[in-house]
C-alpha cells in the first residue's frame, strides 16, 4: 500500500498535497495536506536504528503537557504522525519565551538522573539508567560511553580518547552536581524549535534524560541557538541560576555534543575537544 493510501485509510479524508520537508537517518520528513483541512508532518522510513519513530513518539508523548510539542496521531514501525506547527526558527524575540518553558522544566525536582528508558540523540543511542549522582551519570553514560563510541569508529584516536577518560576521572575538579534532577528536552537547537510572534510554538524532536539544566543549556550555545535575551529570562525565573560559573563549566558540558557531532558530521567536531583539554590541562 503506498503512503498516501495508508494515510488515507488512517484518516478518512483524501490526500491532496504532499510537500517534501527534509530528509535524515532514512527517514522522509513531509508536509500532508487533507482535502479536509488538516496538516500534518508525517516521517516515513526504516529510521537508523529499529524502533527510532516509536521511540520518538514516546518521547514527544512524555512530553506533552511539559514543553508545547505537536500532538501525535500515529506512529509505527516505519511511520510516524503529527500536526504540523506553523512557524519558523527562533530568533532575539522569541528568546523570553523559551526561557519561560525551559525554567519551567526545569525547575521540577525528578526521582533521579537517567530517565525510564534509553532515548537516543539523532541517529545515535543515549543510555539513561537511574543513577543517583549526576556526575557518575555524566561521566559514565555521556562523555565515556559517546569518546569510546566515537575511538570505535575511528573518528577520534587513542590519544584523545585517552585524555577525554583523564577528565571524566577528574571531573568533580571541574564541575558539581546540580541542585536536582531535571527533565531535558536534550536537543534544543534552532532546527527543534518553532516560533511565531515572538512565542513558541513547540519543540520537536527530543532527545530526553534527566539531568542538569546547564548541559540543556550549554547545548543551546553550541550553534548559538540563543542569546542574552534567553539568558536573562532564565536567570529572572530561576535565581540559583549562577551565569558566572556556568559560563566556566560550559566548555565542559560541550564536550559530550561535541563528541555526537564526532560521530554524526566527522572528525573535525574533535578540534573543540583538543583545545578544551589542552586549556584544562589534559
């Protein structure tokens, strides 16, 4: 059956456009107008590991009623479907708003660091078992298990590799545990955010965990995602919020994307690491 025909049986109204959004990990990515009237972003494939759309509906799930995320219709094996937000990357205007949903999760106390499930990130598997200490958590399950992932395939080598685990032994000398355990969204970038007038109007594609707000939020420096404006928001709503020190550990933090990116796009991602290191004096 094709896809049209699956998405007509599923909803009972004919397709009448579909329009190519984009295309990653196997999987397309459309927009799916009904002669009815209604929208949708479909994602359609195999996916790059089994099991990616059903877990990424759970996430989007997990998240409903947490973060502004499109509602799920339907998802299986090779096929997964939402509404389709209007909207557009975020920019300075946006920047209050996202800080409003983001202090808002992440002010939440959660039962531990981890999260109920393994998640992954992209194309790539993320470990989440509960662990009491997020910086056991860190070390374990995002710097070591991505640097040894990443030595594996051949995309750093066995020196780097080697001062990456002489930090992750060293790690409380750099930073600390949080004050809690916190619900991330995991991937926020300004390709999983859409905006319109200055709000939100959701964020897509998680890569969710429990963890320390400053990992989210050094996450959304690394393509400057967002700005000053973001950064005073978030400190309003969240005093114990330290800029200072999170401008000192952020370096830190990058280290793990840094190292997804490694994997994802290629060695040149490593070059951040190396000089992280070598100013940290690994």
């Amino acid at each position: 059956m094709s896809l049209a025909a699956r998405l007509e049986e599923l909803f009972g109204a004919r397709v009448a456009a579909v329009t190519p959004l984009s295309a990653s990990y196997g999987l397309e990515v459309l927009r799916v107008d009904l002669a009815d009237g209604r929208c949708l972003v479909v994602k359609h494939g195999a996916g790059p590991r089994p099991g990616h759309l059903p877990l990424e509906g759970w996430m989007l799930e997990r998240l409903a009623g947490e973060l502004p995320v499109p509602r799920l219709h339907h998802v299986a094996g090779d096929l997964l479907v939402m509404d389709h937000l209007a909207g557009g990357p975020p920019g300075p205007a946006c920047e209050a708003d996202m800080a409003r949903h983001l202090a808002r999760l992440h002010g939440e106390r959660r039962p531990f660091f981890g999260l109920e499930r393994d998640t992954s990130i992209g194309p790539l598997p993320q470990p989440n078992p509960p662990t009491d200490r997020w910086l056991d958590f860190f070390r374990d399950h995002r710097l070591l298990f991505m640097a040894r992932r990443a030595a594996a395939a051949g995309r750093i080598g066995p020196r780097l590799l080697a001062r990456i685990e002489r930090l992750a032994a060293d790690l409380e000398r750099h930073v600390a545990e949080p004050a809690w355990p916190a619900l991330l969204h995991g991937d926020v970038w300004s390709g999983n955010v859409l905006c319109r007038a200055g709000r939100v109007t959701g964020f897509i594609d998680p890569a969710l965990q429990y963890g320390h707000p400053e990992l989210e939020l050094a996450f959304m420096t690394m393509f400057a995602t967002v700005g000053d404006r973001f950064f005073a928001a978030y400190g309003e709503l969240r005093p114990e919020f330290d800029p200072a020190g999170f401008a000192e550990r952020r370096e830190i933090w990058l280290i793990w994307p840094h190292l997804t990116h490694v994997l994802i796009e290629g060695p040149s991602y490593a070059g951040f690491i190396d000089r992280v290191l070598a100013r940290r004096g690994y």
